[in-house]
C-alpha cells in the first residue's frame, strides 16, 4: 500500500472529524451549506485558474454525467447531515454515517469495480456494521427522536457511497483531476442552492456575520479532507480506503463526549469499539 497515499487518508479523517464538529456547533440549516461551499469556491479559484491554464480539458458528456451524480449526491449529503445533528449527537451520528457508508461502498466496489477482499476484511465489515448497529440502537432507546436521526445519518452513509464510487470512476476511467473534481463539485452545489439563499436574503446574512469564522474553517477543511481522499484513490482501491476513512468516528466521539458534553457509556463506547476494530481487520492484510 503506497504510504503517502495512507497518510492523506489518515490526515483526511481528522480533517473531518473536526469540521462535523464545527457543522454540528453551529446548525446553520442548508444556507450555512451554501456559505461555506461558496467560500470554497472562492479559495479554489486562483488553483483551478492555473491548472487550466497549464492543461486545459474538456468535460465528455459522460464526465457530465458522473460530476452532476456526484454534486447531487453531496448536495443530499450535507442536507441529511444538518437534520441529523439537529436532533443527533455528535458522537452517535458521526460514527453511523460513517460506519455504514463503507459497508455500502465496498459492496458496490466488489459488484461494479470487479475490487476483492479477503475473508479477514469481510469480518471487518460485519464489525463495522455491529459498531453501527449498537451505536444507533443505544440513541434510539434512549432519545423519541433518534429514530429520525439514525434514519437521516443512514440516508448520508448511501450518499457518501454514491459520491465516492461516481468519483473513483471519473478520475480512474475519465482521468479528471482531483482538484477540478472537487472544484465542480463546490460550484455545483452553490449554483443549485444560491436560489434558496434568493428567498432567506436576511438568514444568509445572519450566518455570515456570526458565523463567517466556522464557515472559513469548513470552507478550508472540507474540500481539503476530500481532495485528499480523491489523490489517494489514485492508488489504493476504494474498497480500502473506505474503511480506513472510519478511523475518524474515534476523534468525532471525543470531541462530541469532550468539547460538546454529550454522553458517556459503556454501549457508547463499545460501539465505537468494534467500528474502530472493524477498521483495523479491513487494512491488516493490506
């Protein structure tokens, strides 16, 4: 397994285990999203800029077709991902979406990609969704709600599935850069959305002035923590690097157990456990 390419992946998930965190703190709804993804449009601007000028392309008509899958997809992402956190812990929503999303993906990479596991990572992917299940159960006994909040986080693992498996076919077969991938993908998302920002002029405004600082943060952390995952793609089958992405539901816990003062149990941590063990049986023959 290439090291560097590890190391992107290890780095991305801190990366995104902290900026849920900031989306989590702050609830802006679905015109935050717009801000933040406008501001990384922004950021990306001078880097697009000079790829273009150093090596121009043109998007197939099928590249059009996997970009639109993808922008979709994060689109629907951050949507369920706000709801969730509006009524979910942290430290529970973060680890179901991510404990499911690479059972997801690595089914559809053995099925569609023709990827092979060896039967030590199947038991990882059995562990990873026992880690899911016994998360997802503790909020649903506990909390009315969290049935509609697991069901939100759930809808946000299928996304993050999608959104990786369009995207490890358009650079593997279509070769489009991982900056210009994600670059569309940011623009994307601003156009389709900037008509709801039209309608709530004055919440737009709200945000940006109490939340341009996490909205920054977000705008950097997010697509870096991604471009980052995309590079490794280049690599490392996606059946791999999903897993090992999971290894970010142990920083999300500490920060929603430490810094948002949820709570702290046995089940709580078990569940987080055996996602984190799950990840370890996925890479170990890698």
């Amino acid at each position: 397994m290439s090291l560097i390419a590890f190391l992107f992946v290890i780095l991305s998930t801190i990366m995104h285990a902290y900026w849920n965190y900031v989306l989590k703190k702050v609830q802006g709804g679905i015109l935050f999203v717009w801000l933040f993804t406008l501001m990384a449009c922004i950021l990306y601007v001078p880097v697009i800029a000079l790829i273009l000028i150093r090596y121009p392309f043109t998007l197939t008509p099928l590249g059009i077709f996997f970009c639109t899958l993808s922008v979709l997809a994060h689109i629907f992402y951050f949507v369920f991902l706000d709801q969730a956190y509006r009524i979910g812990d942290l430290s529970i929503i973060y680890p179901v979406t991510r404990g499911v999303s690479p059972v997801f993906t690595v089914l559809f990479a053995i099925f569609f990609l023709g990827e092979s596991l060896q039967g030590i990572q199947f038991i990882g992917i059995a562990m990873i969704l026992m880690g899911t299940m016994t998360l997802s159960g503790l909020q649903i006994k506990n909390l009315k709600r969290s049935p509609i909040s697991i069901g939100f986080a759930l809808l946000c693992g299928l996304m993050v599935t999608i959104y990786t498996l369009s995207d490890k076919y358009t650079m593997s077969v279509l070769l489009i850069s991982p900056l210009i991938l994600d670059f569309l993908n940011n623009l994307g998302r601003t156009v389709i959305l900037t008509p709801l920002v039209i309608k709530s002029p004055h919440k737009a405004k709200h945000l940006f002035q109490n939340h341009f600082k996490e909205a920054l943060i977000i705008a950097v952390l997010s697509p870096l923590t991604y471009v980052l995952v995309l590079f490794a793609m280049k690599t490392l089958p996606v059946s791999i690097i999903a897993p090992i992405r999971q290894l970010s539901i142990i920083f999300s816990s500490i920060l929603g157990i430490n810094l948002l003062s949820e709570s702290k149990d046995y089940a709580k941590i078990g569940g987080v456990l055996l996602t984190f063990l799950g990840v370890v049986a996925m890479c170990v023959v890698v």
